[in-house]
C-alpha cells in the first residue's frame, strides 16, 4: 500500500503554490500518492480582487481542489507550506487549523508526519518562527515532527534547517528544488515508517 | 497627557471577554485612557450561530466596538488577549493582524509598548507558546514587549512570566484579579515611559 | 533487534531525576533496550557542595553512566529530561549538547525519534517554552521529534501536549506516572518504526 | 545622570566579539555609559586550547572584564551578543544566566530594557530561534525587550527583526554597522526611557 502524502499551500502571490508543485512533484517521484492541496481564501473577495497580483493566483488555482477534512484523515503525512506574516502563518491556514477540533478530539490527527515549508521577503524575516510555530501546533495533535535538519548537504546552502524558506523574489534554482525535494522524499519515507508502509522506491 | 491604551480581546465563549474588562479596569484606575475593544469574528455566521454559548457571547459583546486600525494608531500600548487554538492564537486574530501590513510599513505600529493574556482548557495547553507567539509577531512592529515576569508575588502562584494565563472554566478569584491587574498598569506604565507621558497616579 | 533508548536527564534536587526512572521503566516494560543516563555537572563542585540537596542528590546518582558521545550513535531514541532555567535548559544539558558537533556533522544524530520531559516551581514556569527550546535544537541534528499531544486521555489532565511537565514539589501520582509511561513508550514505538525495527510487545 | 549600558558578549572566533565592540561604539556615540563585557569561559581549558582559533580569541580577549553580578544590578539596559548553537544560546551563556536566580529572586533583574544579536554559519541557521529563546528567558526577570523589528530601514536588507544577524565569515560592511549601531542606539534610548533619564544626545 503507498504512503499518502498531502502537500497543503496557502499562496497569496505564487511562491508558496509553486514551492508546493515542486515538493509534490518529488514526492511523486517516491512512488507515494500525492493530493496537492489548497487552502480556502478567508480574506474578503473585494480585498483579493483589489491587487491584480493577489487575483491572478486567485484564479489560477481555481481548479487545485479545497483542503478538507477527509483528506487530513485519509493522508499519512502533511506537508504545509505557506508565506510568513509576522513571523506567523498565515490567517487563512490559522482559519484552516481552527476547523480541526472535531478531528483532533477524535484522535484522527495523532501519528501523522508533518514538515513545512515556508517564504518570506526579507532574509531573516520570520521564517524560522512561522514554521516552529507550526510545528507546536501539530504537536497539539500527536503529530511526528520531520524537520529536514542538515540531512541533505545542500541545507548548509541554503540554510533553514526547520524547513525551507524562500526568499520571495529569488528565482528557484537547482539547489532550491533539490532541498526541497529531499525534505518532501524525506517526509514521505518518515511518514510510510510511521504508518508501517512499505515505499515503492528508495527516497 | 494620557497614557493610551487599547485592551483587544477575541473571545469566543466569554473567559477572554472576562480576562479583557479586569484588565482594562485596572488601567483606568491608573488614569490611563483605555478603550477595550473587539477584534471582529471571521468564522461563517452559520458556524458561530451553531453553537449557543458561541452565539450568546457575539450577542453580548455586539456594542463593543470592533478595533479598528485608526484604534493602532491612536495608542500607545495594546494588550492583546485571545485564547489558545493549537498553541497559537485564534484565526480572527491572526487575521486582524494580518490586516495591518500598511500600518506596519508606514512604521504607525512601532515603538508601542505590547503585553499579552490568554486562557487554555488545560494547565499547560499552549498557553505559553500562544503569548511567545504574538510577541514574536509584535517583534516585527519594532514594539516594546512588556511580558510581566515575577514583578508581582502573586505570579509565583498563577504562573506564567510571559502573560496571565487562565485556565477555562475555573473561576478569577481575588489572586487572577490582581495579577491581570498588575500586568494591565504595569503596560501602562511602560507604555507611558516610552511615549514620554507622565502618568496620573501611581502605577 | 531490539529498538534502543537512551533515556538522559539532568537533575538538581531529584525530582527530574524521578521523572526519568519512571520513563526508564515503562520503556523497558516495552522490550527496548534502555540506557539510564546522566548529564554530566558543570557548575563548580564548591557550589554543588554548598547546596545541602544539590550535593546529596549528586552523590545519590554518582553511580548512573555519564551520556557520551557514544550512547549517542547507539541510541535509535533519546528521551531528555531536565528542569526549566527561564524557559529554557539548565547550561549543564546545554554543555553536554554543545559537545555534539563532531558526531552532528558526520550525520551521525539524524534520524533518532526524540522527545522531553521537564520540571518548573511555577505551574507555566516556561516549561512549554523549555521543551519547544529542546526540540528546536533537536531539529538541527534531522530528529523526529515525537510530542506526546493529547494522544493519551490523561493528558488532558495533566496538560502539556509537548511533553510531561512536573510542577516542583507535588507527588509523582498514578495520572503522573501513566503520561510520562505513556510518553515513554509512544517514544520507544515511533524510535522502532524510524529505526525498521520490530517491537518486542505492543506498546 | 547616564544611561548605563551593559553589552556582555560570549564569542568563541571573535565574530560576536567583534559585533558587540560595533554595538558598544554605537553606545556610547549616544552620551550612554557603557561596559563590554565578556562571558567566563565554561569549556575545559584543553578544549580551548585545542583549538588554535578559539585559544588566540581566549586570549585576545582576556583584559576584557568578565560580567559580574554586580553589572547586571549597574546597568540599566543589556544587548547580549551570542552565537548560534543548534537554535539556542551557547552554554557558556547559559552557565551564567543560571547563576543569577539570587538577582532574580530580589527583583533586580527586573524592568532591564534589553535586546540580542547572533551570529550563525548559514542563512536560516537558527539565527531567529536563538534570539527568541533569550528574549523568552529575559521575560522571566520582567525585563522589556527591546526588538529592533524593522525600524531602521536597513533592517529590510539584513532581514531579522528580532536582533542583529551575522552569518559568520562574512565581512561587516556598512549596512551591517549601520544596523547593529541602530539597534544598539534604540535599546540605549529606551532603557533610558524605562529607567527614567535623560538623554544626553539623541539616539
């Protein structure tokens, strides 16, 4: 049976969506099943619509289907990724997490393994924050935390050892895409262990 | 001149609505103008009239002024006080917050003194990490982060150095009362010195 | 093969000390192979011996191996207990992990299961922040880090999702003792399945 | 009457040695009374010296006072100044932050306007994490915390808001200067503010 793998994106202009594609991407190529997943807008449709970059993402990924909770039951492991603000995610996958109590006090979120991955536009600018900050949350819920460390030698490149951050506005380059790929493969052979599955491939 | 503060709570049953009056009592007692004021509710109509208690309260509170950015403008403190979701606070807060990127660049939300409160439904339910959390996004304002510590004895008894931490469904007794009393006039205080205000009476 | 833990504490007084022979024991009741430890002491032996309880306490546990580097690489999981400093590790625990950056880079440290316990005098005396700080560092090395959550229904009793908290001074009872063995062997479980090893029973 | 400043670093190849003498330049351009001061050594003297680059900044700094107790009671604000050790404060600061519970016990510690800078081998190296730790331990002794957030403009370039960054090996150009001397200038100003004095400049 395959490890299933929801890789979960809140983007307002585009980096985090396509932070996601690439981490599905590699995922896939591990031979898990992958959802690549959004979450719901919760800002005002007047306020999306009033900044063309924010409107354009908007509709683009009309067709990437909603987050739900069947599917933070069905997977094995998630794999969130979304901008910093303020050193904090973003409201929109906040409003998300608010909706799980029904889940969480079932048990139905216990023993999944979780990464994350984030951006922000300065080079320090939080993103250490946002994603430690996720990760206590999904503690609440019994999660297995899988953060990269340096477990691949291009993390001394580029840095975040609790889960890659980009810098918006930088192009994705080889390196970017290879430590994003081994912390989704990485996520994926943590969470088929946890699950007690065996992987198609090698990760 | 005044010391101005703004005491904004988010509640969804009523103990922060509680914690938020206590508080800004005591600081009207310093003779700091307080204005205590909501941060508005983002969760669907439907979902908050599907719960009773959820109900009521939003009906309780419904002519307390919802906090406005002109509100973050206006003072020079903010005591912020939300419950726990996860160890992080709530998504209408989040979501405020995440309203106020203009505030921010314009540099309006620097130099404020800021303290927080929360409340959990178990001893050590993320209370913690919630109050480090915002504080951490205040950070980025540039504020003055004014966490009580053990300024007062009473906080050896209630606990948490980093903001008044209530557990759900117990009862604020004579010792909560105080310690959320002097956090509220010791963030007076602070937030008087920084914006160089004398202050009416002795914190 | 038997899944290996190496359970490691640092204790002033005894009370952590207490808290990780219970840990012990309900890991070994697992089948694992189990390593009491201690962190060696920093603090000048004139201040040990200046303190009544701190020097007794040292001479009680003078017979429990000192951690090196070498249960390290043994070890599939490490279980740390430690008290709170200010929300964050006694410097003793903090010296033994600043040793570890030989075995760190050699990637040696990835891919152990982790988790903590801690002790405060105060009932949120940092001892959320104190674990989050831990499990922090514990990321850099590529560990998965295993928080209980609420996936034991005592928890909700006891509280932290993060990992068993003891408040100072009140007694190790039957709820005390069923969470920190319940977070003790969800340990043992995941170090088995990260490590591919087969549980000896049901944990 | 002055301002009085305690910059007390701990730096094991001169890179937070170097940043503390920038920040404590900056500190006295503003009229502020200032002590640099370094953290005792804690690591056996055969590890020191075992390493050429660590013995030649043991000894290069050895007239610089150690920080006593008596400066923490002086001073009226402190900037720490410390590397990255896997997330979190190295232990040689740690050793001495555990040493103060006397201080702390009589309240002396509290109402200290302080701040904190790092430095660390990769970008996202734990630089964020490092600082909030200390501030988390600081909020313990009822200090205010003094952020830097984006208050200067420089702060967009060098990226962290919650304390100077340096990624070690990299030269401290002006923009870096520019940013260590602004947060240092700010924490002088508002220590003076919280302490209640004059300024004999402006910051």
């Amino acid at each position: 049976m395959m490890t299933k793998l929801a890789v979960i994106f809140y983007s307002t202009y585009g980096t985090n969506h396509e932070i996601a594609e690439i981490a599905a991407e590699a995922a896939r190529g591990t031979g898990a099943e992958v959802r690549l997943l959004r979450v719901a807008e919760t800002a005002p449709q007047a306020v999306v619509d009033g900044q063309e970059a924010w409107k354009a993402q908007a509709e683009k990924t009309r067709d990437i289907p909603e987050v739900s909770h069947a599917d933070m039951e069905w997977a094995d492991g998630y794999l969130f990724v979304a901008p910093t603000r303020y050193g904090s995610a973003p409201s929109q996958l906040r409003a998300f997490i608010d909706t799980l109590g029904g889940l969480w006090s079932d048990g139905k979120l216990a023993n999944k393994a979780v990464s994350a991955m984030t951006s922000a536009s300065t080079a320090h600018g939080g993103q250490e924050a946002t994603i430690l900050g996720l990760y206590t949350s999904f503690m609440h819920w019994g999660a297995v935390v899988v953060a990269p460390g340096y477990t691949d030698p291009a993390i001394f490149q580029t840095g975040n050892p609790y889960g890659y951050s980009h810098t918006a506005g930088t192009p994705f380059d080889e390196t970017a895409r290879g430590v994003i790929g081994h912390q989704a493969k990485r996520l994926v052979e943590m969470a088929g262990k946890v699950a007690g599955k065996e992987l198609a491939t090698a990760a």
